[in-house]
C-alpha cells in the first residue's frame, strides 16, 4: 500500500462527501502538496479526523478532486479490472444477453471521467478527467482484458476535456481495427453505428429505454422522428407498427445513417428523411396535420448555467411548435439531455410551451435516462435526460 499525497479540505465542507458525492470544488480545499500534477492519486481527508476516500487530484480544475474508491486501496491495473468486471456484471443483469450497451458511465460506475460503450466486439471510449488520461495504458489494457475487443477507437473530441486541461483531439482507432459502420442489435431494433465518425461516442444508448415505452405507443400511428441522429426512436416506432415515419435531422450523414438502419430493419418502404432544421418543419405544419406522434430530442440547449434561461425559452418554442403540430389526443414525446435543466424546470416550460400552443397536455409517463446510465443518489450531477411523454388533451 503506497503512500499517497493527502489534500485536506475546509472546515465543514466534508458533508457532501461523507454522503457519498465523489466531487470536491477547488474553493473547498484547505491544503494540498505543492507541484501536484494534474490527474495525480492523492487521498482525501476533512478537517477533523477521518478519510473521505482515494482519487484524483486537479490543482487548476474547479473539480478539485475526484474520488475512486473510499478504501485506501492500490489504484492499479487490478482496480481498474475490478470496477470494469463490475460495470460489466451490472449491464448484463439489466440487458441480459446484450452485448451493446453503456458499459461505463463515469462517476455512477466510481470510474470518474470514464465513458465507455460497447458495441459487440467494439468499444468507444472518453476520457473527460485528466486522472483517467494518466491511466491510458492501463486502461485499454484492462478492457482488452475483460472484453478482448476488436478494436477500441478513442473519442477525446469532446469539449469538456479542455476543463481538465486535456487536449481536444480527433478520434481514432486506438487498439485493433474498426469497420466504418459496426451493427449491433437492441430490443427495439438493429442499428449500425459509426463510431469513429459519429456523434458522440457514436450511439445514443441513454434514449435507450424510452424509445421502447414510445414505440409501444405508435402502433398504426403516424410518426414525425425531429432530431433523429441514426433514428432510434423513429425505426423502434416503425419495428412496432407505425403505419409511417418521417425522420428529421440537420445532419446528412445522420440522416444517411437512419436510412441505412431503416433498410436494415426491413422498415424503409414506411419511412421518409427530411434534411432540415427541425423547428423550421414543425412551423410549417398544420395542427391535426400529419401526425400522431412527435418526439423531439433536441442537442443539449443549456450548456452551461449561464446559457439556462436562453435554453428554457428555446425548449418552450420547440415544444409549443410540436405541441400545436399534433392533433387532439396526440403524443408529444419531449426531451431534454441539459445537465442544467432539471425535471421541475423541463415540466415548467414544457406547462408554458402547452399554454403557448393554447392547448392542454397530460403527462403520460415522466421518464429519464436508461438504465446503464444509472444515477447516483449522492450526486445529482449524475442525472442529466428527462423523458416526458405527453397527451394533448
Ligand atoms: N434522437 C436521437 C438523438 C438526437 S441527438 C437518438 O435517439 O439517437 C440530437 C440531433 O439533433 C443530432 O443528430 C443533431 O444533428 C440534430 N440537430 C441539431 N440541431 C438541429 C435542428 N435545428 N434541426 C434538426 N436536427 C438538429
């Protein structure tokens, strides 16, 4: 058991953490060695006596310190294998017999800044904590080993690396090979991903059992997709009997990525893909036009907190588009992915988006992100989609 560098936090400000949140804030720490790299293991204590847990340290990011584990255990390639073998066992308990699904996500898993999915014999990985960067050798050697992928692309394009002090840089194949499109198959459809060139870490696992509560829904219904990136809810509607279904997203290669999933699925002679803003379309519909069901799943709006009350308003304009769009007894499934836009504050605009559109809504089911994204109690930060299935009334 080495010795690791301690950081001792301010009087009082230990709560958070003995509830079990894993983030302490830079103006929360009382004392920390000098010289500390970014992402260096140190170990965390209150002021008082006691141990807050082991983890990352960050001297320049407002996440001061990140916890791994609450024991004082060896963080090596055996840690790293454990909590990978764990995440793992939670997923195939969930989705038994799947072999695509989130297989990290980050602090819910006590890997803090790690995201990994799995497609099969393929697997996306981000790294968001400069700690997790330090480990990268480690890393792809414990997923080799509790996988044995193919191929492992590397997605450190996201933006929030850079809060680290992490480069942003383009995706790549970082262990094996990867083919341009890989095809896993879910409950509610087969889907080829693009994992080098597509959004994100390349699928949308976290719509994943939303799109099986709408489709249930959709059955002879006609179906309007807006923001459908690769059309996971659309080609779940069309698998459960939607009668037709139009696929909206500004995106080409999204789209061309739908229609492929579309033809896979044996769905394409009910589908069609508009190329467009999404708002632009729903403006131009008529209400009791052409559609039962909309779902609108649009980018994250707010993000950052300062961006919330412009993001409000462009989730309220969104929605009252979509609400005036559908006919009495119509479905409007709303969606917002903005860590910052907590379900009180969705409910609201989405009561102003009804008033707006001079209708009343009914909430069917109010639902959030799939269960491989799980939420820790602890740590709000965890929960960030919020899933509104409604009716107009
Ligand atoms: N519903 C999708 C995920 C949507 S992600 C799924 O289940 O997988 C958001 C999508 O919105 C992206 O594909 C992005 O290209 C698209 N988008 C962003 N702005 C848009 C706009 N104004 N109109 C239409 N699509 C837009």
């Amino acid at each position: 058991m080495g010795d690791y560098p301690r950081v001792v936090l301010k009087p009082h400000e230990e709560g958070r953490l003995q509830k079990g949140h894993l983030w302490a804030f830079s103006n929360e720490v009382a004392q920390a060695p000098a010289g500390l790299e970014p992402g260096s293991l140190a170990d965390l204590f209150p002021s008082s006596a006691g141990f807050l847990g082991r983890g990352f340290y960050h001297p320049h990011s407002l996440i001061a310190f990140r916890i791994l584990s609450s024991e004082q255990e060896n963080i090596d390639a055996a840690f790293f294998q454990k909590r990978l073998t764990e995440a793992m066992a939670l997923r195939e308990r969930l989705y038994p017999s799947a072999t695509a699904y989130r297989w990290v996500f980050g602090e819910s898993d006590r890997l803090p800044g790690l995201v990994v999915d799995r497609y099969g014999d393929y697997l996306a990985v981000q790294v968001l904590s400069a700690g997790m960067e330090r480990f990268k050798d480690v890393l792809i050697q414990a997923l080799n080993q509790a996988a044995h992928p193919r191929g492992i692309v590397w997605r450190s394009d996201a933006p929030v690396r850079l809060l680290e002090g992490l480069k942003e840089e383009p995706p790549s194949v970082i262990l094996g090979e990867v083919p341009p499109r890989v095809q896993i198959t879910l409950e509610n459809g087969s889907f080829y991903v693009d994992l080098l060139g597509g959004q994100k870490t390349g699928f949308y696992f976290d719509q994943r059992d939303n799109r099986q509560a709408l489709a249930a829904l959709c059955s002879g219904r006609r179906v309007l997709d807006a923001f459908c990136y690769s059309g996971g809810f659309g080609i779940a509607a069309a698998r459960a009997g939607a009668r037709a279904v139009v696929f909206v997203d500004s995106s080409q290669p999204a789209l061309e990525l739908a229609e492929a999933n579309a033809q896979l699925n044996d769905v394409a002679d009910r589908c069609t893909f508009v190329q467009g803003d999404a708002l632009q379309l729903l403006s131009h519909q008529n209400p009791g036009g052409p559609f039962d069901v909309i779902v609108v799943d649009p980018p994250a709006y707010a993000r950052s907190k300062k961006h919330l009350p412009v993001a409000l308003k462009a989730y309220e304009k969104l929605n009252a588009l979509a609400i005036g769009a559908l006919p009495k007894g119509g479905i409007l499934a709303a969606s917002s992915c903005s860590h910052f836009v907590d379900r009180d504050a969705f409910l609201e605009t989405l009561r102003r988006a009804a008033r707006k559109a001079k209708r009343s809504l009914r909430l069917l089911e109010m639902r959030g992100q799939a269960k491989d994204h799980p939420v820790l109690l602890a740590m709000p930060e965890t929960e960030y989609l919020k899933f509104a299935i409604l009716q107009v009334f």
